[in-house]
C-alpha cells in the first residue's frame, strides 16, 4: 500500500525543518529531517486512527507537563 501524500505536507514539512530545526548542513540532512518530520505525523494517524482531542489532552496534562515542571524545578534549585 503507497501513501499519498499532497505536497502541501512536504512545503509544511520543509518549513518547520527550516525554522525549527535550523534547516541541514547539506542537502541529505535535510531532506532527512523533512522525512522524519513528516513521518511522525503520518505514523501517529495510522497508529491511532481516531484519536480525539480528549485523549491528546489528556496525554498532553499527563507526560508533557509532567516533565515541565520537573525541569522548572530544577532549574529554580540550581539558580541558587
């Protein structure tokens, strides 16, 4: 079975790697970067293929937030 996906995901794709991922040394780094970045979300869909918003924040209050405060707290302990 072959994915279809539009271009408009690629042109998404390279523009986050671009800005959040401070684009590639060549051009296989970057092109690496886009695939990862576009096959996260695509693995995500056809993993859980209905995943509502209610079990993304759920998830989001759990493990994410979680972690930020953990790194807030030591973060204000080592200021000291």
């Amino acid at each position: 079975m072959v994915l279809k996906i539009s271009n408009r995901f690629y042109t998404i794709g390279g523009l986050y790697t671009l800005l959040f991922l401070g684009g590639g040394e060549n051009w296989a780094t970057f092109l690496l970067k886009i695939t990862l970045v576009i096959f996260i979300p695509v693995a995500i869909t056809n993993v859980y293929g209905r995943y509502r918003t209610d079990d993304a924040i759920r998830w989001l209050w759990k493990y994410p937030t979680g972690l930020a405060l953990l790194g807030l707290a030591i973060v204000m302990l080592n200021k000291t």
